[in-house]
C-alpha cells in the first residue's frame, strides 16, 4: 500500500447556513496526481483551503504530509506550494522579480533561487518575457507567472486551483507537460479544473464532488467504463446534470 500524502476525514465546513463542504472523505498517495471536480460552489476551494490551513472545518480532521492540518499547521506550510484560483502578482514587478520574490520568502540561498527561477522560467515559456512588468501581462501569462511563484521553493505537496484557466491552447499544453514532470519528481498534485480534457489527460484519479459531497472517484478510464461515456464531460454530466464550466 502506497503511503498516504493527504488524508481527509469526515470534514465538513458551514458557513453561517451554507456547507461548502459535507462530510468529505479522501486519501490522496503521496506521487499521485489527483483531479479535484465540481460545478463552481461545489466546495473545491474551500477543501484546498482547508488543507492549507487557511480555513479551519467545522467538524473533522486533515493530514498534510503526515501532520495534522489543525495542530501543526507550520509544517504543513513547508511541505506546500499553492496555486490559487485569482491570480495575484505583484505588477510593478518583472516576472521574474514575482518569482524570486516568493523564492526568498522561503529564505532560499541564492544559488537554488536563481537555478529554481531560471528553470521555471524556461519549462513555462517565460524568459523571453521575464524582464516585463507583470502589469503588461496577458491574463494567461499571469497564471504561469502565479505557478511558478507557488512552486519555486521545490514544495513537495502542490495544490493547483484552476492553473490553466485564461490559457491559450499552446500556453495549456505547456502548462500541462511541467505538471506531468512534477508527478515524475514524486511531487503530490492536488489539481482543480473545469476542463475535463485536461482532468482526463493529466490525473491518475479524480474525485467528482458536487454540494460538499464526494459523488464519484475513480481513474479516468474506470469512470468512463462505468459510466459507458465517451469523455469525462458525459460522466460529470451524467452524475450531476450540469455542466463542469459555465460558458461565457
């Protein structure tokens, strides 16, 4: 039995009198690279939240990397790296100042920084552009800058929350190939997406929630053979009646 990174047990997250989260279960093993489904309000972010130790459950407990979420939430912030779903850069800074910025929040020595941020640089098609204001971005530009500051420290654990979103194709597919290099480092990928191609080409489970609530889990394959669909849009289609993304 593989080692578990991530262990969720019966939380549940109320807000006044909405549960964003009810009930969850989940084991994610350390290595895996593990989709996180749901319509928008579903609960995805706030479980994210949760195990980073930026929301407290109601009810329940968590285990990062083998600590306890609650007790020791300054070794879980080790282990980590975050990617959140609103982009934030500092745009003032170059790119390349974005990152390193974060590089030495970490306390990074100076040799491991500038390899860390010139290898980023180059696995997200960054460095032609990384001496720009971050300020003159495009949108997709911004979520590449945001994930390379999140995993810039080597984190062993990251949670990505929509990280290709406002993504042209060829900047996804780029995006994309560093995550699979990451599952090959050993690195744990919790990842949140409302791109089913991308859940289903990149992860070796995903877990559909909708109101909180674990619905389905499986590897990709399974859920279609079960479900006898063609893609993961007809399964999440066929467990939630809606659709995974909102068409604008």
């Amino acid at each position: 039995m593989k080692e578990a990174a991530i262990i969720i047990e019966n939380i549940t997250k109320k807000f006044e009198d909405a549960t964003a989260v009810d009930g969850l279960n989940l084991v994610v093993e350390k290595g895996e690279l593990f989709g996180l489904l749901g319509p928008n309000g579903a609960g995805k972010t706030t479980t994210i939240n949760i195990l980073c130790g930026l929301l407290k459950p109601t009810t329940g407990s968590v285990k990062v990397g083998g600590y306890d979420a609650l007790k020791e939430p300054g070794k879980i912030k080790e282990l980590i790296g975050v990617s959140p779903q609103e982009t934030a850069v500092y745009p003032h800074l170059t790119g390349k100042e974005n990152i390193e910025l974060f590089a030495n929040l970490h306390a990074m020595p100076k040799e491991k920084r500038n390899r860390n941020v010139d290898d980023l640089l180059q696995k997200l098609s960054l460095r032609d552009q990384a001496k720009r204001r971050a300020g003159k971005y495009s949108g997709g530009m911004m979520r590449r800058i945001n994930l390379a500051m999140a995993l810039v420290h080597d984190p062993e654990i990251a949670f990505l929350d929509e990280p290709t979103v406002g993504m042209d194709p060829q900047s996804r597919r780029a995006v994309w190939d560093f995550i699979r290099e990451l599952r090959k480092q050993n690195k744990t990928v919790l990842l949140t997406t409302h791109y089913m191609e991308e859940a289903e080409e990149l992860c070796d489970r995903v877990g559909i929630i909708d109101n909180g609530k674990l619905i389905s889990l499986d590897t990709p394959q399974q859920l279609k053979r079960q479900f006898k669909a063609k893609n993961l849009e007809e399964v999440f289609l066929q467990l939630t009646g809606k659709r995974i993304r909102e068409e604008v």
